[in-house]
C-alpha cells in the first residue's frame, strides 16, 4: 500500500490536516473509504468495542450508519507529537425512533510511517438533543463547508 499524507512526524498543520482528512472521509459515510486511512492490522477500541482490521472496521462502519442517520461529524486537534494525534470531535445523528443526539468525544491516533493509522481508542457519550438544538446542518451531500464553524466557534 503506498502512503496516505500527510505522514509523520507531525506538525501543527499536518496534524489538522490529517484531522480534516479523516472527518470528510467520515461525513462521507463510506465505511470503505473511511477503512482505507487504516494500517491492515488497525487496533480500534471505539466505546466498549474492540476491533482489528479493516474488515471490521469496515463491518462496523456500515452498521453504525445503519442505526445513525443523517450523520455530521467535526473534529478538531487536540495535541499531536512526532507519529500520534489526539483529537476531541463532536457528532450529530437522529435515531429510527426520529430521537437527535449530539456525541461528544476523545481520539488518541498513531500513526505508521506511511501515515496510516495503527491504533484508535475512542471515549464517546451521548446527550438526547431536540431537533431545534441541532447545530450541525450543512448538506449531507459533502463534507462539511470550509465556512461552517469548528467546534471551538461553536462552543462545544
């Protein structure tokens, strides 16, 4: 497999590069497009779930999209070092009931030479949100517009 820039080491820039990359590959909703910015032997731990590889990863990329419509992510950066990345984000989803949800969370990414990502430890919570409430509202067409406001802008 050939390199997924930005690789390490980081950089303030490359870090919310790599951040942004990985934010439109999720808006995108693609679960095989999201798998590809992960090493083979990817190790996820997402809430209490522990995954490796990218078959499932993508296996449950595609049922979380089943279950989370109208799905809209931020991420921001947090801290980074030379091959790691931290990254807080936030995400807006309704559920089959028609309930909405805002998940606030923590990443911790590290990265190979080849800037694919090895490990990914997720913390998320939930909070029930009215429709009204929602602040994530651009087209789920596209990844977030460049002039949306990221999570700092929002007060989040």
């Amino acid at each position: 497999m050939s390199a997924r820039p930005p690789v390490p080491p980081f950089t303030a820039t490359t870090a919310a590069q790599k951040a942004r990359a990985a934010e439109d590959a999720w808006n995108s909703r693609d679960p095989e497009r999201c798998a590809g910015a992960y090493s083979e032997d990817s190790r996820w731990r997402n809430r209490s779930t522990f995954l490796q590889g990218r078959d499932e990863i993508v296996a449950f990329l595609a049922a979380k999209w089943e279950r989370e419509h109208d799905y809209r992510l931020i991420k921001e950066v947090w801290a980074f070092d030379d091959a790691r990345i931290a990254v807080r984000f936030v995400y807006e989803w309704r559920s089959d009931a028609g309930q909405w949800f805002r998940a606030h969370g923590n990443e911790n990414w590290r990265f190979d030479a080849d800037g694919l990502m090895t490990h990914r430890h997720a913390s998320i919570n939930d909070v029930a949100i009215d429709e009204a409430d929602r602040l994530f509202r651009w087209d789920l067409a596209g990844p977030r517009p460049a002039d949306h406001p990221g999570l700092s802008d929002l007060g989040l």
